[in-house]
C-alpha cells in the first residue's frame, strides 16, 4: 500500500513540474507552438481548464496556475492521508 501511495506521489509531483514548466513557456515567444509546447498544452489544459471559470487574472498576470497547482497539492495530500489513516 504505501509503495502506491508512494507512486501516486510521485505521479502528482512529477505533473506539478510539468504545470510550473508549462507556466515558464509563457516567458518564451513561440514556446506553445513547439513540439515541446503542444505536448505540454494537451497534458496541461484539460486540468487547468476546471479553473477558467474562477478569475484570477489581475492585470497582466494571471495565477489560475498557481491555483491549480495549490489544489492539485492539497488534494493528494487529503487522499494520502486518508488513505493511511484507513489502512492504520
């Protein structure tokens, strides 16, 4: 049991990095039309796409990615605890 919860962290940690980078493309012109970028966009956007409806754009910045990866963390957290605190 624990070595899944063990890969199911790993599996949240290794999609955080792919949203962090995902959000770093935005500083590159043309980033989102490489290979690279659309491969990131088509793992990214159907999970960042839950949060479009809640504004979090202020001016120029936008921080629906943020948002996300703050819930993606809380949320595995939850369920991991969860977890361990049945299987106990």
């Amino acid at each position: 049991m624990y070595q899944l919860l063990s890969l199911f962290s790993d599996a949240v940690y290794l999609y955080t990095t792919l949203l962090v980078i995902y959000a770093l493309l935005s500083w590159f012109p043309g980033a989102y039309d490489s290979a690279f970028g659309r491969f990131l966009s088509k793992i990214c956007e159907p999970y960042l796409s839950i949060f479009d409806r809640v504004k979090l754009h202020f001016g120029p910045v936008d921080f629906t990615i943020l948002f996300a990866v703050i819930v993606l963390q809380l949320a595995s957290q939850t369920i991991i605890r969860i977890v361990l605190f049945l299987v106990n």
